[in-house]
C-alpha cells in the first residue's frame, strides 16, 4: 500500500457553503464569477461577459435557499438539476448546499434516455431546470413522477433565478445547514462509459476531502483566476476564495469546443489556472501553437478524464510559460483525485514506459489518499485480506481509500458489493482499472478490468499492449478487443492511422506493427490486425475508446458475417420495390388515377423520406463504429431508408450489401 502524507497543518472539516460565507466576509468586493452574458453586447468575434462579487454572491445563495425552502426543497430533498454551467447553476449548487438539499448531477453526454433512466431510478422529489428541461419534462413525464416541485431558471429574461431570490428575500434568511461529514450531500452518476451508470454518493465530509485533496496537490497562493470547464471544479474553486471564469462552451461535447473563445477569456481575464480533459487541450494545445497566441498568465494546467499523451504534454509545454505546471489527473467519479503526475517528470522516465508495454504512468497517490493494488478478479471482494495484495512491480486491481473516495453507491447494494471492500474501519473503493507500482511509488495504468482480454494462454491488458504499437509513427492509436468466449479470445488490435494515411501503406504499417508485437512477450501472440478510420469516444470526455463498439465491428471484420437475415432481406425488398416502381411508372402507359396516385406517394416516400433519414443514420453508423465512409452510408440510406440500419441485429452491426 502506498500513501500521500496528508498536509503538515490539517484543516478542520468545514462545508463548502461555510467556506464560501466566510470568504464573502473577508473579501465582499472581489470578483467571483466571470460567465457569459446573454443580454450583454460585444464587439464582433468576442463574448460579452458579466461578473458576480462575493458580497452579492452570498448574498443571492442565502436568498435562494429561503426560496427554495419555500418551494417544499428543504434539507435531504433529492433535486434533479437541469441547469447550463454558469453564474445560476453555481448559485443554486451553494444555495442546495446552505439548506442541506441534494443535487442529483447527471451527465447529459451519456444520452437522453440512459439521462432520464438514471433520473427515474434515483426518484428525484424536486426538478430545477432551464425552459427546455420542463418541455423534456412533460414530453417524458415517467422519469419525473416522483416530483412534487418544480421550478424553471435560465429564462433568456432573466427572470427565472431572479423570481427564486426575490421570494427568499420577503423570508427570514437562514444560515448555513450544519452538515455532518457522513451526511448524503449530492448524487452523481458516472458516466456508464465502461459499463452500467451508477449512482454514487458524495457526503459532505467527502467534498471536502476532494476540495481539500486538490487544493493541496495544485495550487498555491499565486492562483488567483481559474477557468473552468467542469462545474463541480467551479465549486472547489469558489470554497478556495478564487475568481471563476465560465467561457463559452458547451461542457457536455468538450470535443467540439472553439478554443478562440477560451483563449480570448484566458487573456481577457489573465487567468492563472484552468482544468480540462485531454480532448479540450489538445485542441487548445494545437491552436495557441498554430496562431502564435501567447498566454502569459496561465500557469497551471490540470488535466482529468484520461491520461494525458507525452506528446500533449510536450505541446503544452511549449505553449505555456516556462514556469508553468502541467498535471495529469487520475481518478474517477468515485474518487477525485487519486493521483497525479507533472508534466516535467512524466516527460522524463516515465515517457518511455508506453512503448515498452509498461503502460501509462499517473503519478503518486494525491495528498490524504491510500492506494493499493490486489489480484483481479471478477467477483465481489469482503474484505481486503494480506493475500489479494499483489507486491510491488505485479501487475492487479488498483484500489483506493481516503477522504475524498465516496463510500457508498445510493440505494445500490449490488454495486456496492461489487466495488466497495471492508478494512475493518476503513472502506476501500475498486476502480475497475488494472495498474502496478514502481519502485518509486508510482502508480502506472494499464487499462480496464473488463476490458481485458482472456485468452488460453491468459489475459491480455488493453493499455499494456497498446503502448507497445501506438510507437509507430503513422499509428494515431489503437485499441485491443477480445473476440469469442473468455478463456478462449481471439485478440485483435484495431488500429487508427495518422490522417493522410492511404491504404497503400497499410500492408507495410501492418508487418511493422507485427514486428514490435514479437519484440514482447505479451503481444507476441497478437496476429490480427485491423485499420480504422476513426474510433468511437465517450462523448464527456472525447477520449475514453468504446471498445464493445470495436469488438463487434472487429468479429464481423474477421468472421465475414456480414449476410443479413431473411426476415431483414424481405424488409429491405420493400424499398426497392418502390425505387423500381419510381423508375418503370414513367416507362409503362399507366394512365389510372390510382396508379398515378400510388407513385407520387412513392416518389416522396421514396426520395423525401429516405433523405429526410440520413442524418439519423450518420448518427447510428457512428455510434456502431462501422467505419463506413458517410457517403456510403448516405447512399445506403437513400436506397434502403431505415430498413438497413434498424434492423441490423446484435453482432451484425456493421453487415452490408
């Protein structure tokens, strides 16, 4: 077991909304919150914002929870919550806070309906949302049966946080909720990238813990400003007495962020510190490095949702100031962080480590946090016995314990079983990833527990392979699945190639690729191959691979089970019996009204339709990681409509004509 020694002075427990309080006290006129307003006018290519000083801050987080008292959301109340990330959103996450209330965060990147599912499962009392929340809300009225108060915000107006505090300050303003540390304080689900959505408890003790885990491991006084691009960090931050600033940005597709906004706020407001998943800086890596754009002020860069690339981090390192810090973060919802590693060590030693089938390193454990590392296994574990322990260089289960590890699933007994063991007083959390220990106490990645690969001759670990191939330099990455039943799979590396790389030389990547395979024993059995054109990702993050999608597309690939069924094959037959009659009406001397009739409806079944059904199979291709170029797809789509993607069967999702 490995352990980060807690700071030499440890802080009292305090709630975040105490914390927040006290710093309004302290400093009422500094500024807070720095977020997009969307009255406000700006010049052309810029983003108007407005700002929030702590006085007034904690003045409308006081005035709020009196209003949401009086809309029956009072200590213990499970609220859904609906609301962009912004000034309202952090308002109403203290005002929950001061009252004792309970968010419950969902991710939206995780889709509607696995959304509404979770929203359903939790049995939310309250619903606080933006305008279109509520339609969702009547057009879906199931997962909100349990609701007996609903309240809109985020009006274009204004008026709907503005209503809230107006009604709480006609009410005798109430101080903050003394919560206890083991007191349910919010519900967070986890993505369900890598598996079911589950529905984690964070108590108040445990924010703390996370808030006071990442001040330690980050920051330090020089940290005035910070962006943020994750809400529950716009939480720690503003607990810490910092000035947030919320850019312009849509947090549920990170992917898809326009760094020219983010660069504009970074310099209009000389922030000092931002965190961000990897897919968010490579983008912004990649623009301040094309258009020259200096960012003086920004010294600290934390990065979370999957390990960071050396070479992400050698970009990073050349855009920045040279004094600036960049940290990979590991962790999980869970547990937040667990470790860390700096930008200028990772880029040392460790930079190395892929290539040689050593995996990814994530640094050492985070201040206040115990890491251990125990057998794999499938089943639950009841106790942390001497003999799962693993020892140092073997490679296991990685597990953690501390302050900010989240004890419990809510109202998941099955989960908790399946995650949480039992050390006498201590609770340990399993995270379902595989890793190991150097000599050093660094903690090293090497892929998912369910993502292994079980073959005759044993398991194969995703990262620990991937490292080894994801060394040649036309190979953008690749990612390892299993085909068959475990105990006997077939491994297979699928494999995304540079852009600009043409199918000419894959014969060529691909003997390479076999090449550094045999250089190691653990790939030495890897015989297939497959490229890709473009991996399937989470949509939170951008980075986590969908590998079910890749195993599935993979078996077809190999199995050449690519035939659909008779009963797919007849409801196709529909299809083209209507394109022929469109192509043969116009041929035939048919004057009957009737059949003059019969073929304008099949003209706009036909030709508006199908096309009307593009978009929507685009979509479904991606998501089934077909690898099928769009214009195929769009073409398949006209002929066919919605017959040939719909009814595509589990294991044929990628069968074509």
């Amino acid at each position: 077991m490995i352990s980060a020694a807690g700071p030499r002075i440890r802080h009292e427990y305090t709630s975040l909304a105490e914390l927040l309080a006290q710093h309004a006290a302290r400093t009422p006129d500094k500024v807070a919150i720095i977020h997009p307003d969307r009255s406000g006018r700006a010049p052309r290519g810029q983003v108007a914002y407005t700002s929030i000083r702590y006085a007034e801050l904690a003045s409308r987080v006081t005035t709020c929870a009196a209003g949401l008292e009086a809309h029956g959301i009072r200590r213990g109340t499970r609220t859904a919550l609906l609301v962009p990330p912004g000034g309202d959103l952090l308002t109403l996450v203290f005002a929950m806070m001061h009252i004792g209330a309970v968010p419950v965060v969902v991710d939206p990147g995780m889709g509607l309906n696995r959304m509404l599912d979770c929203i359903h499962r939790v049995g939310v009392a309250a619903f606080i949302g933006v305008p279109s929340a509520h339609v969702l809300r009547r057009l879906r009225p199931r997962a909100f049966t349990s609701v007996r108060s609903s309240i809109t915000v985020g009006r274009r107006d204004g008026t709907g946080l503005r209503e809230l505090i107006d009604l709480g300050s006609t009410l005798q303003p109430l101080p903050p909720a003394p919560a206890r540390p083991d007191e349910l304080a919010v519900i967070a689900y986890t993505t369900g990238s890598t598996g079911p959505a589950k529905p984690v408890e964070f108590t108040a003790g445990m924010l703390h813990g996370m808030a006071h885990g990442v001040e330690q491991s980050h920051f330090t006084d020089e940290v005035g400003t910070t962006l943020v691009t994750m809400p529950l960090m716009g939480t720690f931050d503003l607990a810490a007495g910092r000035t947030v600033v919320v850019p312009k940005m849509n947090m549920a597709r990170v992917g898809a962020t326009d760094p020219v906004p983010l660069t504009d706020a970074i310099r209009r407001f000389s922030v000092n510190a931002m965190f961000a998943s990897p897919a968010l800086l490579d983008t912004l890596a990649a623009h301040l490095a094309e258009s020259g754009t200096e960012v003086p002020s920004l010294n600290l860069v934390i990065s979370g949702g999957a390990p960071v690339r050396p070479e992400l981090m050698s970009v990073l390192r050349a855009v920045l100031p040279d004094e600036a810090c960049v940290f990979s973060t590991y962790g999980a919802t869970e547990g937040l962080p667990i470790a860390l590693l700096e930008s200028r060590e990772a880029l040392a030693g460790p930079a190395a480590g892929p290539a040689a089938g050593m995996g990814v390193c994530v640094g050492r454990p985070a201040s206040g946090t115990s890491v251990s590392v125990i057998e794999v296994s499938d089943g639950p574990v009841s106790a942390l016995r001497s003999d799962l322990l693993v020892g140092k260089g073997a490679i296991g289960e990685i597990v953690v314990s501390g302050p900010a590890v989240s004890p419990r699933y809510f109202q998941s007994p099955q989960a908790d079983a399946e995650h949480k063991i039992q050390d006498g007083e201590r609770r340990w959390h399993r995270t379902g990833d595989v890793g190991w220990v150097d000599n050093e106490g660094r903690i090293w990645f090497g892929g998912r527990t369910s993502h292994r690969v079980r073959t005759a001759r044993g398991d194969l670990h995703t990262v620990l392979c991937e490292g080894v191939f994801n060394a040649h330099p036309l190979v953008k990455r690749t990612a390892l699945v299993g085909i068959g039943p475990h105990g006997e799979q077939r491994p297979v590396v699928c494999v995304e190639p540079v852009p600009g790389t043409d199918r000419q030389q894959w014969r060529r990547i691909e003997a390479e690729l076999r090449n550094l395979g045999a250089r190691h024993p653990m790939t030495q059995a890897i015989a297939d191959f497959l490229p890709h054109p473009g991996f399937p990702v989470d949509i939170r993050h951008n980075a986590k691979i969908r590998r079910e999608l890749l195993a599935d597309w993979a078996e077809d690939r190999l199995t050449g089970n690519r035939h659909p069924a008779a009963s797919e094959l007849a409801l196709r037959a529909v299809p083209v019996a209507g394109w022929a009659y469109v192509v043969a009406w116009p041929l035939l001397d048919w004057n009957h009204p009737v059949l003059t009739g019969l073929w304008w409806l099949d003209v706009f079944l036909s030709v508006v339709v199908h096309a009307v059904q593009i978009p929507a199979a685009l979509r479904a291709e991606r998501a089934r990681a077909t690898g099928r170029k769009p214009s195929v797809t769009a073409a398949l789509t006209m002929l066919f409509g919605a017959t040939w993607w719909r009814t595509a069967r589990r294991g044929r999702k990628v069968a074509s004509l």
